[in-house]
C-alpha cells in the first residue's frame, strides 16, 4: 500500500469516522436528554392537569352526593310511583313539584345539563336546562355499563363521551351514574342519571398551552383507548392505540417516549389519573408534542453544528487532497528518484516548482545528486589513474621477465657458436622489444599474433624439434584491440612449465574465436598439465584490491609458473571489469587449455 494510501486510510479512520461517531453520539444523547427533560417536565404538567380534574369531579360528586341524600330528593324516589300526570296526587308531591325540587336543588350546579330520576320499577323523571328526551329506562338497564353501576352499590360511576354508544352523548358531556340509597335503610330507592357539560374541562387544558398554534394535544382516553376528549377536537371517538398502533400499551405505567403521530415525529407522554375513588374508571391523558416543538432551537442549532461540521470535514478532505497530497506526492517523487539514482543514473533531477519548503528540498535533492555525482567522477579519475599505475608496475613485471628469458636463450646459442641463429633470435627480440616499449597499452589482435610469432620462433631456436605450434583467427576480428603481452606470457608458462619433462613432441594451439560481443582466445598444449593442489593456486581472483606480494611471496617456482599467468588476468580484469578475464582448464598428463575473454572494442588509433 503505497503513501498515498495510508494517508488518505489514517484521515478517514483518525478523522472523518471519529467526528462523525462523536456528532450521531452527541446528537443520540442530546436527544434522549431531550426527550427526559421535556418528559419529565410534561409529567409534571399532567398531574397539575391531572390535580385540577381531580378537584372539578370532586365538586361535582360533592354536589351530587349532597343532594342525593336530601329529603327532597329521597321524598321523589319514595312517591313517584303514585304520582299521575293531570290527576291530584295523592300525597304532597306531583309531576311540578318534582320539577320545582330539582331545578331548585341539583340543577342550581351550572355544569349540570339534566336529570334523570329511575326507581327500582323502571319509572323515571328527568328535568334539564333544555328540552329534550330524557334516557329511556330500558336503553339504561341493558347498557354495559349498567352492572358497573350496580357494582358500585351508591358509588358514582363516571361515563365519558361517546364511551358507551348507546347512551348518546355529545362532545364535553359526562354522565354520572349512581344507585340512590335510602338514608336510613340504606335500601335501594333506584337509579340517578346526571349529565355533565364541563367546559372548564377546556379551560385546564388551554391553560397549559401558551398560544393557540401550540403543537401541543391533550387526549383524554379510557382503558380500552377510546379518545372521548380532544382539546383539538378533531380525534373524539377516535382510538389512540390505533394512531400510535404498536407504540402506545394503556397498561404501562406513567412514560415518555417517541413516535409517528399522523406522520409527524413527536414526543408521546402517558399519565394514568388514578381517579377511580372519584368515580373514573381507568381514565389516562396522552400528551402528544411536535418533536419540532420538544426540540425548538436546540434542534435547529444541533443542526446548524451538524452542517458546520460537515463543511469543515468537507474542507478538511479538499486540504487533504491538496496540500497533504502534494507533500506525499513530493515524498513519493523523491523516493522514486532515490531509486533511479541508487541504480546509478545520477542524471535524476526533481522539478522545482514554487517558493515554499518543498521547493527547498527538491533543491536541496538536486544539490545532493550533483554532490555524489561529481563526488563519483573524481573518484572514478583516481580510480583510473590508480588502474593504470597497477597496469604500469604489471608490465615492469613482464618486460625484464620475458628479456631475461630471451636472453638466456640466445645465449646459449652464443656458446653453441650458432650465429645465424643468434642473428635471426636477435631480429625477433628486436621486433619484440619494439611492440613491447611502444607507449600504448592496447594494439590490435593482428599486432599481439604477430608478436606472439616472433616470440614463438625464438623459442623454436632455443627448443629445436621439441615442440611446433599452429595459430588460427578469424581475420574479420584481427582489427579489435587487445592488451599487448596478454598471450605471450601464456604461451611461455607452456613452455616452461608444460613441455620440460616431456619426452614427445610438443604442441601449441592458439586460436582467437569470434563470440558475439565477446572475443575468445585460447592457449592449448599437451604437455603434463596442472595438478588439482596447483590449479588451485591460479584460481581467478575477483577483488582488484588482491595484493600482489601474495603472489611474488611464493617459491621461485611457483612464482615464474604463476607470475606470467596472474599479471595477463589482473591486467584484463582492471582494463575491461570483472566479467572478463583468464579461465584454465586442465588435467594432469593431458595439457593444459587456458581461454581469455576480451570485449570487442577498437582503440582509437586503430
């Protein structure tokens, strides 16, 4: 994975994934906090709600209570059984002085609509405020709410809107429903029917809405989730669990929580009245908010922090890209250009492009390749002059050594009295000498062949009918150049060394063979060859710093088989590098065969 990469992989990981994690936490708790605070501040307006409807049914059961057990009222239920319409009554009460009994006692409660008076016969009197029908016994006896109110034994039973169809309320209007007991017997005298409009209920609820436009709705709800009161009025006789179907459980205690509300999210408190001693069974306020509302400014700022952060994320991806991108480009670049200058191409250069630091460092980048560069090229110059200082000293060595043999040679042919052959020796030594003190180092494979002949028939004076050679080259290739003296010193090791014990006749092969970009020379005689202990000794050294008194150290012997030998293949090594030099190939008492490899190059005087 390049830089690139981890950069980019550390700013979404360090960066952009921690901030977005900490805004959804921070945002998830402030909306829980959220929901808590205003819940619990909603609770609190629901048992102020819950207080003030607590104390408006308890004035009205006060009120009936009072009433109830008055005589006026008992007498009713005691005599209206004998009372006939347009006949006189038989006692001090009649179809008027009922009326006037109850407009005069229960019906001075302003919240009370009507009246209705059942005995236990099913014989009923009602009076109200308005005409109307009063609630037929028979509709009354077979409602379900008709055991409940027996139940109850005296006690009221309060009936909301709407929560028994067939009793035909209207919206804000409550039945209360009681058994009338005598006041001395406590015996059964019937039933009383009382109907309620409180339109204080709209009072309380308004008062806890500060404007009308609130978001704010106040349900009131039985045990089955029946809606009998709507401070908005739009969802009476409506159910709640439906609107908040599988959110809302009437059987869970006093909560707060979220939810779809007529496909707006708001915020849904429950509180249980707990006003059955009173009368209500089971009656519940839902609170339903606007989660809009719940939020109010807090929410738009969480939002307003919610953009500024995306912006600021967003501009801290655009300075990634940019700036932090150019740098680890800059790295990059610079990596790779170390690379190519490691592979040795000091040409590298970096662009420099702009005034700041990373235009400092590509300069300085420059700065340093040029450095090594020139630091390079003066080692490479010493390096030249200390190869050809060594090239010097080598070919010291092989001058005296190859003079001093020649000499010694000629004489004793001198002794011998052998003068024409003394003569001709002295004419080879000088063509000898004469390639040998020339101040080139290189001369072509033509020059070197023809050096080595001369060489070898001074020799053939000097060991007559004891060896013969035969030279072979590719003419096409007698133009490239060579180091002068390379094959002379081999071909005397085979003289010296590898036909002196012999007792058959001896022979040199020369050949110099075409290979591509490569030129092959090969020395091969047929002498005693190299023992394994003594090969060993010639084995090609690869370091040019090997020192030559390892060499010269050696006995006499070894150092005249050796010497010649070593000088040719330190010499090639230093002049064309260590892929070229001098392999020997032998065994003992079947020759030896030694092959040169020399690049293809022409000197420039050739």
């Amino acid at each position: 994975m390049n830089l690139n990469k981890k950069v980019f992989i550390g700013f979404l990981f360090f960066i952009i994934i921690p901030l977005f994690v900490l805004g959804t936490a921070v945002y998830t708790v402030s909306q829980q906090l959220i929901e808590k605070k205003y819940g619990d501040l909603t609770e609190v307006t629901l048992q102020a709600i819950s207080r003030n409807i607590y104390y408006m049914f308890k004035e009205a059961n006060y009120f009936s209570d009072f009433w109830m057990v008055k005589d006026s009222i008992q007498g009713i239920y005691r005599t209206i059984d004998e009372v006939r319409p347009n006949e006189e009554a038989p006692s001090s009460y009649d179809l008027n002085t009922f009326d006037t009994l109850l407009r005069g006692s229960i019906l001075t409660y302003s919240p009370i609509q009507s009246v209705v008076i059942y005995n236990n016969a099913g014989k009923s009197f009602s009076a109200g405020r308005t005409s109307g029908n009063a609630l037929p016994w028979k509709t009354l006896s077979s409602s379900m709410a008709f055991e409940q109110i027996k139940e109850l034994n005296g006690s009221p039973m309060w009936i909301g809107p709407s929560e028994y169809k067939e009793l035909g309320t209207s919206r804000g209007e409550f039945y209360q429903a009681r058994m009338v007991k005598d006041f001395w017997t406590m015996d059964n005298l019937g039933y009383m029917l009382l109907k309620f409009k409180f339109n204080e209920l709209d009072q309380i609820f308004k008062s806890f809405n500060t404007n009308e436009d609130s978001s704010k709705r106040y349900l009131l709800v039985n045990k089955s989730g029946l809606i009998f009161y709507d401070n908005k009025q739009h969802l009476e006789g409506a159910n709640v669990l439906q609107l908040l179907q599988g959110k809302l459980d009437l059987q869970q205690s006093n909560r707060s929580f979220q939810a779809n509300f007529q496909n707006e999210r708001s915020l849904v408190s429950l509180y249980h009245l707990n006003l059955n001693q009173m009368g209500v069974q089971d009656w519940s306020v839902v609170s339903i908010t606007s989660w809009k509302y719940v939020a109010g400014e807090i929410e738009t700022i969480m939002k307003l922090v919610a953009g500024i952060t995306f912006v600021c994320l967003f501009f801290a991806l655009v300075y990634n890209l940019v700036f932090v991108r150019r740098i680890v480009q800059l790295i990059l670049r610079m990596l790779y250009s170390m690379k190519k200058v490691e592979r040795g191409d000091l040409t590298t250069r970096m662009e420099e492009s702009g005034k700041d630091e990373t235009t400092a460092l590509a300069r300085g980048f420059n700065s340093l390749v040029e450095r090594v560069e020139d630091l390079l090229e003066e080692v490479k110059r010493q390096q030249d002059r200390k190869n050809k200082a060594e090239l010097m000293l080598l070919q010291a060595q092989i001058k005296p050594h190859f003079l001093f043999n020649t000499l010694e040679s000629i004489n004793v042919l001198a002794i011998q009295n052998q003068g024409k052959k003394v003569s001709q020796m002295v004419y080879r030594l000088g063509n000898l000498l004469r390639i040998g003190m020339e101040n080139r180092e290189e001369i072509s494979l033509k020059q070197e062949l023809d050096h080595l002949k001369s060489y070898l028939e001074i020799q053939e004076f000097r060991f007559e009918d004891q060896f013969h050679y035969e030279i072979e080259s590719d003419p096409e290739i007698l133009d490239y150049s060579i180091l002068k003296l390379t094959l002379q010193p081999l071909v005397e090791n085979a003289l010296q060394h590898g036909f002196e014990p012999i007792d058959y006749m001896g022979v040199i092969s020369i050949k110099v063979l075409d290979e591509g970009e490569r030129i092959g020379l090969y020395v091969s005689d047929n002498g005693i060859g190299i023992s394994h202990e003594k090969l060993a000794k010639f084995h090609y050294k690869t370091e040019l710093e090997t020192p030559f008194h390892e060499i010269l150290d050696a006995n006499v012997n070894e150092e005249r088989r050796g010497l010649g030998v070593s000088n040719v293949a330190d010499r090639i090594r230093i002049q064309y590098g260590q892929h070229y030099g001098i392999f020997i190939c032998s065994m003992e008492g079947h020759g030896t065969t030694m092959k040169i490899v020399i690049p293809k190059t022409k000197g420039a005087s050739l």
